[in-house]
C-alpha cells in the first residue's frame, strides 16, 4: 500500500537507517529528568536533526506546532500500566490508529511482551492493530520485550519477539541489543528492520549503536541516553553521524 512506503520513507532516510529519539517514557513514568518540559527537548531533538520520535497522543496535541518538517511522528498507542502498577506488563490501548492518523502520526508504537502474564493479551492487541494498520497504510513499530527483567537481553527472547512481531503484521521492531555473538541471529529472526531501544543510562550507549549497526540493525531509538544527556541536540547529532555515516 502507498500510504505504508511513503511514511515508512519518512521514518528512514535514503541510506535505509534511522535515529528515533523516544519521549514516551512519561506515560509510565511521570515527569522525569530530561522530559519534565517536554517542548524545549522537543526542540533540541529537532535542532539534532533526528529522523523520528516518539510521543503519547496528549504530548503529540500539545506540541503540534512544533512538530512536522523532516521530524517523523511516532505514536504510541498502547500503555495504560504505569511504574507502580504491580503488573507492568498490563498494557492496553489507550488510542486508535485513526486517532494517531488525525494527530499527524506517520506511524503507531504498539508494546509486545515475551513471557509472563501479559503476554497473550499484549500479542493479541498487537495483531488487531496490524491489520487496523494494514487498512490504514500507516506503519507499525513493534516494541517486543521480555517480562522478566532477566532475559532482557537474552538472544533466544529476543529472537522469539522479533520473528513474533513479523508474524503478527509488525512493519518495524524494537528491541534491546544483545551482543556481538548473538546480534546477528536477531536480525535474522525475520525480514522487517531491526532498531534498538537503548534502555537504562550508564552502558556506551553510542558503542552499543556503532556494534548493532555494524551487525544490521537498521537505526536506533533511544530515550533517556538522548533526553538525558548534557546536551541533548549534540547527543542526537552524534547518533545521527553514527547511523548514517
């Protein structure tokens, strides 16, 4: 469908990669360092020259006029389980497709959870979406995540939520990077691009996207490590110099 290539064109640029900057964190965890004003990181994102970011449908409304030009907007429309929710794997949908189409989306962030409680009524959303998305023409970012905090990285979990994206409609998944030996196997895990979430601050996050590149990722999308940082359009600029060199 048209719809799908020409917005999936604006989320990654010619050389096929991407740099998502994510602020959606506030929907879970309130307002945090580096998001509490939330349109002065928007305009140091956009000063960087990301490609995409992503946002909740209140934040996409109130900064609209902000956003748009080279920024793709990506909407996330599942969620409703915060930080202190006993089950954070709870997630449901919180806004529709058409509702991002009409904010100005050029795409939907759906969250997939391996293992644990959430995990059938989270993969069951994510496939009713696909097919609203398919519709629609609008592309949709899977984030796939192991419920248990151990297997976070653990290759054979990643695996499984990349090729179970795929099966499910996903256009794009996120998912956090494993390592050097076993990165490889989770970009061949199915046929869609790959990008990393960052997860928590204190690893090189900038060495982890160089080596996840290098292995075929097709870009990043990154929260606290860009929001947070001391100067947040820099940080941007150095990841967009990263992918896309």
């Amino acid at each position: 469908m048209s719809g799908k290539i020409i917005r999936m064109n604006r989320i990654f640029k010619a050389d096929g990669k991407t740099v998502i900057v994510a602020l959606d964190h506030g929907q879970f965890q309130g307002p945090i360092e580096g998001i509490r004003d939330i349109q002065t990181t928007l305009k140091n994102i956009k000063r960087g020259q990301a490609d995409a970011v992503i946002l909740n449908p209140g934040a996409i409304q109130d900064n609209a006029q902000i956003l748009g030009g080279n920024l793709a907007v990506l909407c996330r429309i599942t969620g409703a389980s915060t930080n202190y929710s006993p089950s954070f794997d709870y997630h449901r949908l919180i806004s529709s497709v058409r509702h991002a189409i009409s904010l100005g989306a050029d795409g939907v962030v759906v969250m997939g959870f391996i293992g644990g409680s959430g995990e059938n009524q989270s993969l069951e959303l994510l496939g009713r979406i696909a097919e609203d998305c398919s519709v629609a023409g609008v592309p949709l970012i899977a984030e796939m995540l192991p419920q248990s905090s151990d297997h976070f990285t653990d290759p054979k979990f990643i695996s499984l939520g990349v090729r179970v994206a795929y099966e499910l409609g996903a256009d794009i998944v996120k998912v956090y990077y494993t390592d050097k030996d076993t990165f490889s196997k989770v970009i061949n895990s199915a046929k869609i691009p790959v990008v990393i979430a960052g997860g928590p601050k204190g690893k090189d996050a900038l060495e982890t996207a160089k080596e996840a590149i290098e292995l075929g990722a097709k870009g990043v999308a990154y929260g606290r490590n860009v929001f947070q940082a001391e100067d947040q359009a820099d940080y941007v600029r150095k990841l967009v110099e990263l992918v896309h060199s």
